[in-house]
C-alpha cells in the first residue's frame, strides 16, 4: 500500500530538497483515527529519510476534552450574567415606577397639607 494514502508527502519532500528536519510536527492520521507528532530527518550519508512517530492521541483528546470544557463553563458563565443583567434591569424598572409613584403620592400629599 503507498504510504502517501497515509502520509502528506509534503514534509518528507520538503525535507529532502532542503536538508532541514522538521521536528515534531503534530498530524492527524484520519484512517486510523490517531493523532502523532512525527519527526522527518534526512541522513544524507545514505541518501535516507528517517521518521519516527510518536502516538499522541491521549494528550490531544485530552487537550480537546479541556478545551470543551473551558467553552462550555465560559458559555454558562455568559448565561449567568445575561440572566443577572436582565433581573438588574427589572428591578430597575420597578424601582423606577415605584419611586414615580411615590414622588406622585407625596407631591399630592404636599399639595393637599398646604390647600389647608
């Protein structure tokens, strides 16, 4: 089986026109649901690539594990201050017609001990 329908060929190409290694690149092997960090070196006495993968696929489930779970506590963080907010603005409202009321009532109560 050609190894370019698991592999991008890209790096290993890349490597053998510049001579420089790539380090520890992290790619996901789709067929074999895996994630590695793969590090592409060329020997030039042989005339040889050599990579070497290492499975990392437990610390970026992890890491992604982390990440949904950081997106959803700041998704419920933002819940919770747009509920306080809307109750904020309730009270407001009912404060503010209560302290209208109240300015009414005490200007008719004013009004009516002065007329005396």
């Amino acid at each position: 089986e050609p190894i370019i329908r698991i592999l991008d060929p890209k790096p290993f190409m890349d490597v053998q026109r510049t001579g420089k290694a790539v380090r520890d690149e992290k790619v996901y092997l789709a067929e074999y649901d895996k994630y590695v960090e793969q590090t592409i070196v060329l020997d030039k006495e042989y005339k040889a690539l050599i990579c070497i993968m290492r499975d990392v696929s437990d610390e970026e489930q992890q890491k992604q594990r982390k990440e949904e779970l950081s997106r959803q506590t700041v998704e419920t963080a933002d819940k919770v201050v747009d509920k306080q907010m809307r109750i904020v603005q309730e009270i407001a409202s009912l404060l503010g017609e209560t302290a209208a009321e109240t300015k009414i009532a005490l200007t008719k109560l004013k009004e009516s001990m002065s007329d005396e």
